[in-house]
C-alpha cells in the first residue's frame, strides 16, 4: 500500500451516511471494505468506538491497525 491509495472522506449528513454505510468516525477502509466491519440497518452520523486491549478507546491502535493490514496482505 502506498500513501497515494490514502483518502480522507468527509461524511457531512445522515444521507451520505446512510449512502457510504458509514460506520462513524474514524473508520478505516481499504479497498471499499471496514476493517471493523458490521452489519447495521441505519447507518448515521456518529463517533465510533474500539475494543483495544486497554479498554473501548476512540480509536485502535497502531498495532491493531497493522493486525488488520497484515491479514489483508497490505503490511509487512
């Protein structure tokens, strides 16, 4: 994966939401599909939360991230 492939995708209202199955903020994607991925019948705007190993945090962290690349043959 190369830096160019990034895009940050700013998520203005419900309808997008709803449109781009918006899990909520952050999100992660590669390739279309949530690293995190779930099933929802309404997708909103909203923050999103993690199960890390310290907890629900804002975010998972770095190593999580690496984790999911990994699995996906995107990160050494």
């Amino acid at each position: 994966m190369d830096a160019q492939n990034i895009r940050l995708v700013q998520v203005l209202d419900n309808e997008q939401a709803q449109r781009e199955r918006f899990l909520g903020s952050p999100s992660f994607r590669v390739n279309g599909r949530d690293l995190w991925e779930e099933e929802r019948q309404q997708y909103r705007l909203s923050c999103r939360v993690y199960p890390t190993p310290h907890g629900l945090k804002g975010a998972p962290s770095v190593e999580m991230l690496r984790e999911k690349l990994r699995a996906l043959g995107t990160a050494p």
